[in-house]
C-alpha cells in the first residue's frame, strides 16, 4: 500500500471514528421489532413461521437510528473497498502475462499498423503475431502502446462456470424464499450470495476472457 493511500484512509479513519463513537453511545433508542402498524407493533412469536429475527444468527430486537446509520456507511465503506481492491487485483492479473506491443495491429477495417514498444512474441515462422482491434483504437492521433491478450484457457472457463452455476443456485434459493411465507435471514444470505456471485463471474470474465489494452492519444490541448 502506497503512503498517500495510507494517509487518506487514517484521514478519514479520524473523522469518522469519533463521529460513529458518539452515534453509537447516544441517541434514542430503537423501537421492537415485531409484526402490524403504529408504535407498539404486535411483538414476534418466536415459534411462528413469519420469524424475520429468528434462525441461524442471532440478530438485534432495537436498532436505533443513530446504530442503523452507522452499520450503513461501515457497509458502504466495506463495498467501496471490495471494489477498489478487485478493480486493482484484475489490473494486477491481466499484466502478469507477456504484452505483445510490439505485434502488427490489425484493425477491423484491414488496415494493419505496428504499435509502438518492443516486440516480445513472435509466430512460429519467424514473424510477428497479428492482433486484431477495433478501428477507433487505431488512428492518426491514437495508437497502442501495450497490449496483453486474454488468456482464455481452462483455468478460466472452470472457474466462470462454477460462478455461472452457483449464481442460479442462489437465484433459485432467493425466489423460493421471497415466495414462502417464511421471510428470516436466509433471504438475505441468499440475496448477497447472489450479489457476490454475479461480481466474481463478471471479474472472471474480464481477467480471463477480456484482453488489456493500453493506448496512447495525442491532443491539441
């Protein structure tokens, strides 16, 4: 981790620490969890299917304002981190394989151009790989300076359908719990899980399956 990194995170670690301290020692209490409408909510039968506090976990009967608010940002701190840190591990893991910068770039259109940098692959006869890219990434004022290809190897297709499998899963287990009359915990679980699987086959598609590209534009200003 980088200094300035560090020093932003314990900027904002002592901005918010005390303020979540504070929220969270004080403030008006939560009101009870429980079934119906108006102040004094009919009070959840633990033994009833309709259960929304029961199951696996056990969970909080008041959550006061101040307390939810908290959970929310350390929630939405926790999803921006999650994608910083996956965004920075695909860069990382696209860059490991050899770049072919300096591979003739063939365009959709038939016109084939060398790209700037060294060559580091070659054909088996001798001469340079063809890559073909799209014709707006190779213009007079626009060209390639590092290009890795995708793999796409075994590795890559187990791995996106494992994610494509259990991704129905929990998509088949969340519809069957949202239509049942017993909503608890596992209707959340199911519904993360399925956030969470929908994420890693979208990132394992753009490390495995999607090529990296780095280009270079020249501009007026």
């Amino acid at each position: 981790m980088r200094r300035e990194t560090v020093l932003i995170v314990l900027l904002i670690a002592s901005v918010l620490l005390p303020m979540w301290y504070v929220a969270l020692t004080s403030g008006t209490e939560g009101s009870g969890i429980g079934l119906g409408k108006g102040e004094d909510p009919v009070p959840v039968n633990q033994s009833a299917d309709i259960n929304p506090t029961g199951k696996f976990l056990p969970t909080p009967v008041e959550v006061g304002p101040n307390q939810s608010g908290v959970v929310t940002w350390v929630a939405l701190l926790v999803t921006v981190a999650g994608m910083a840190g996956a965004a920075r591990f695909m860069d990382r893991l696209g860059h490991t394989r050899e770049s072919v910068a300096g591979s003739d770039v063939e365009t959709d259109g038939g016109h084939a151009s060398d790209a700037s940098g060294p060559s580091s692959d070659s054909r088996s006869d001798g001469g340079k790989p063809v890559v073909t890219v799209p014709p707006y990434l190779q213009t007079d004022t626009r060209w390639i300076v590092d290009y890795w290809p995708a793999p796409a190897d075994r590795t890559g297709l187990i791995a996106l359908a494992g994610l494509s499998w259990s991704t129905l899963v929990f998509a088949a287990l969340l519809g069957l719990e949202g239509l049942g009359q017993a909503r608890n915990q596992f209707i959340g679980v199911y519904a993360g899980m399925l956030f969470l699987s929908l994420a890693a086959t979208v990132l394992v598609y753009a490390v495995f399956f999607t090529p990296s590209i780095t280009v270079a534009e020249r501009r007026d200003h």
